[in-house]
C-alpha cells in the first residue's frame, strides 16, 4: 500500500502538539454525541434484535495522538455500558469484552496515544470493563478489516 505524503499533527505532549492544541477539534466531537448515542441505542434495541455477541468490535478511524480519542472511546463504552446496565432484568444482561481498533496513518503518535491510554482508566476503569486495545496503522481509504468484522465504526 503507498501512503502519500500529507501533514502530520506534531507527535508528543509538549506545547505545540497535537495532544496541547485539540479544543476545537474535541468541540466538534462532542456536537456528534446524539448521534453515536441514537446509533448505538438502534444497535441494542431490543426492536432490533438486541446486541449478543460475547465480544463489541469497535474501530476509531483516523483516531488522532491526543486525548481526543481517550474522550470519544470512553463515551462510546460508556455509553454501551449504560444501555446494558438498562436491560439487567431482561435474560440478556450481559457486558461485552471490548475490542477496540484506534486507526490513523503510520506517522499518527502511537506510543503517546497508548501513554495516555494506560494511565487513564479506560482500559480496566471502576467497571472492571474488559477492553483490549489495537493500533492500527493504515489509511482508512484502504480496506482494513475482512468482511463482518465490526460492529461499531467511528471517525471525526
């Protein structure tokens, strides 16, 4: 795969990174809410058939180095967490595992985005939630998963 050239954000936490200088960018985010809540709500309607898998495959695509995607994969599993604390007395109660895919392009700042991630408490938070997390390096202009593989894909 060739991944052209483009502008990076700048790597790391210092004062001019990406990481510093995401306040508009986590604004725009979070007027998109109501609908990560509406599509999630649809996904684990019972209308719908309700949600059974063991395991929610989840992928941020074009994920970002900063704490923008720290917010957004919390919101999301928190969200999931709050619609499945909903259905207690139905028979199908249950908390997924989680898996989650954080995508961008191979120059996106890894190593600060898994540095936030495991000082935070995403990943074994107060829930004691099951979440295994991924970098996944790639354009998301390219096909990245096989067939079926998700059930939840977010990008800002």
């Amino acid at each position: 795969m060739v991944v052209k050239n483009v502008i990076n954000m700048n790597p790391g936490d210092g004062a001019t990174s990406y990481a510093n200088n995401s306040g508009l960018q986590k604004a725009v985010i979070s007027e998109a809410l109501p609908l990560v809540d509406e599509t999630l709500k649809a996904m684990f309607s019972a209308e719908n058939g309700g949600f059974h898998a063991k395991c929610l495959k989840l992928v941020d695509l074009g994920c970002s180095s900063g704490p923008n995607t720290l917010f957004i994969i919390s919101y999301i599993l928190n969200a999931i967490e709050d619609l499945c604390s909903k259905r207690i007395h139905s028979s199908d109660h249950h908390l997924p595992e989680f898996e989650v895919f954080l995508n961008d392009l191979p120059d996106n700042d890894f190593n600060n985005l898994f540095k936030l991630l495991l000082s935070s408490n995403l990943i074994n938070g107060s829930k004691k939630r099951h979440c295994f997390l991924y970098g996944l390096p790639g354009s998301f202009y390219s096909r990245l998963f096989p067939s079926n593989t998700l059930h939840f894909a977010y990008s800002s």
